[in-house]
C-alpha cells in the first residue's frame, strides 16, 4: 500500500491519533479528564519547564491545601513560596499568585470562559490558553507544546525551526487544521500523551507507532533530526559564595528582591564572582561589604562544591560557614533566626542542596 500524501494525512490524522487514545493510551495523571478550569489553570502553570514526574506531587499538595481559588488567593506569599520551593522557576509562582487574587477578587471567583481572556491572565500564553480552553470548556484551540512540535515535525516531516517566528506561525496553523473540532480537549490530551509515552525526545517506538506507515521521518531515517531549532542555548557561568553566619545562636539570611534569578526567595550572605575563588579571598571580599568585621569571625567549615544548572545560568559555589563575634553593620537589614526555624523560609534548590548535605555537623541546623 502506498503511502499517503500529506493531504490524505491531515485528513486522517485525528481519525488514527484518536483511534489510539481509545484503545492504547494508558497514561494516567490526577487531572486528564478534569473540567474545572482552576484545576486545569493550576496544573498547567505547575507543568510549564516541569517534568509531569515532578509535578504531580507538587499539583496533589495544591489542591490539598489550596481547594479552590479564593484559599489560594487568600495565603500569604510566604506559604505559597515555601509550597513551590523546588519547582524553580519562580516567575511562575508569583503569576499564579497575581492571577488568584485577580480572579477571586475582581472576578468573584469566576475563571474566565474564553480564549482571549484566559490569554490575557498573567504567565498564560497561547499554549496554557488553549489547554484551559479546550479541557475546560471545550473551545476549539489547539495546544502547541514541546510534545506536539515533536510529533507534527516527524509525522509530516517539517524542518521548519519550531524557535524560529514563521516556524511557530506554521505549526500554530497546522495544528489548529489537524484539531478535532468537535471533541478539542479529547484531541489536545491525545496528542500530548502520544509524544510523550510514543513519539518521546530520546527512543521513541517507531516500530509500534500508529503513524510509522505514514510518518516521514521515519521513513527517511531522519527521527532523530527532528524537530529543528536554530538558536543554541548560551549557558553563562556564575560563582556564587555564600557565608553561613552564625551570631547570637542565629543565622542571618535575607530575601532577594531584584530582578534576577530566586526573586522573593531566601538566601545567606552572599559574594558573588565571575570565576573560582578560595575562601580567604571570599572572606576579605565580605570584609570589604562589611557583611564580615576583620578579626570579629569564626571559620568553623567549607562545604563542598555544589552545583546547580538552570536554563541558561549554571551557578556553582560554596558555603563557608562562620561563628560571629560582633555583627558587622553590613547585616543590619538581614534577618537573623533560629537554625531550627530555616524550614519555614522558602530557599533556592542550590542552598537546599547544602541545608540537606549538612548533616553531622555541629551547629543550629
């Protein structure tokens, strides 16, 4: 039998994608199926750079806790913060924190019904948009994620960079020709679990694939070349040393406030390079910002080497940890607490990797 053309194909394409959903699709997650736009809002906000694996026990917390909007809207930013702590990418976390409260008090509680305001709503784009539009209320917008770029770019042999602007505008426009018009939600979920459980990144299972008859990657041995992306990522690297200080029983630590990387996250003190340095250095540096006084310290130990990799910063370090014996001046707008209190502050994964790796020694923690 020959092969379709890519005419018959788009014509066939939900039929067989769909046929697949009934009869092979096993993947189970707490909110296929669910029509409540706060709960479909919530997990696609949790999902956006987060693997599902990671996710879920994040999503299932949430609901807990946070029932519906207004309780949401209504915690303190500190218990939503400490709540997302780990899931990185903490924009996120003040948008869902925004879009609560908008909702619950200028909306009554009442998620908005259409395509173009839910776009509107703050860290909602088009493809969050569409997945709340169609799971929700079943409007007919195609989703355009990571995995439905893979499968549209493999089934139809499409080389078109999906980064690239004409790139977005044409699989923005062939998915929204290829979606189900009549059962949208049903079609959204069923691509995206196609790509993500068949039509994976990394081994995908070409020779059950539904679509392998057909799928013009597969047929001209280019599976592994697509998608296409023409920007490279610039990974910049960042020392960040930061002094664990001790004064009085207490530790000092501060909230970042600028426009950078952990906003409204807590940290120790920290001395920030462009390139590896020793701890003696670190110190006089600190002594310099008046955050360390020259004789007025303790060095009671160096951590190891940590290490954590963003999307595109890759910030490396150390804590040094100290014992105060008169605060320096430089402190005086931190916070100083209880090591026993430090869970109940909402920290980067890259000091929760050292909060976690301190055992056996002999301190506050």
């Amino acid at each position: 039998m020959k092969n379709a053309t890519q005419q018959e194909l788009k014509k066939r394409f939900n039929i067989i994608l769909l046929k697949w959903n009934l009869g092979h699709n096993t993947r189970q997650m707490p909110w296929k199926g669910e029509k409540d736009p706060y709960r479909i809002w919530l997990s696609e906000i949790i999902l956006q750079q987060t693997r599902v694996e990671q996710g879920l026990n994040y999503y299932n917390r949430f609901i807990k806790i946070f029932p519906d909007i207004h309780k949401l809207a209504k915690a303190n930013d500190s218990t939503i913060f400490k709540l997302w702590e780990g899931l990185g990418y903490y924009t996120r976390c003040r948008n869902l924190i925004a879009t609560a409260r908008y909702i619950s008090k200028e909306r009554k509680g009442k998620f908005p019904d259409s395509y173009i305001k839910i776009n509107m709503l703050k860290g909602v784009g088009p493809y969050t948009a569409a997945a709340i539009a169609s799971f929700a209320f079943n409007l007919p917008h195609a989703v355009l994620d990571g995995n439905v770029f893979r499968v549209l770019a493999r089934v139809f042999g499409i080389n078109k960079p999906i980064d690239s602007t004409k790139g977005k505008s044409f699989f923005t426009d062939l998915a929204n020709e290829l979606l189900d018009k009549k059962q949208p939600g049903l079609y959204n979920q069923a691509i995206m679990d196609f790509g993500a459980v068949v039509c994976k990144p990394v081994a995908p299972f070409c020779t059950r694939c539904v679509f392998k008859r057909d799928c013009r990657a597969y047929l001209n041995n280019k599976v592994n070349k697509l998608p296409v992306k023409e920007k490279r990522i610039s990974i910049k690297k960042r020392w960040f040393y930061y002094l664990v200080a001790e004064y009085k029983n207490e530790i000092a630590i501060r909230q970042r406030t600028g426009k950078d990387i952990w906003q409204d996250l807590f940290e120790f003190l920290l001395i920030e390079t462009t390139s590896a340095n020793n701890s003696k250095r670190i110190l006089k540096e600190a002594e310099k910002k008046k955050l360390l006084t020259s004789g007025g310290y303790e060095l009671i130990s160096i951590s190891p080497l940590f290490k954590q990799q963003l999307s595109h910063q890759l910030i490396a370090g150390q804590f040094i940890r100290l014992r105060l014996k008169q605060k320096p001046k430089g402190i005086d707008s931190y916070l100083l607490v209880s090591g026993k209190k430090l869970g109940q502050y909402a920290f980067p994964k890259f000091i929760n990797q050292y909060l976690q790796n301190k055992a056996g020694e002999k301190s506050l923690f």
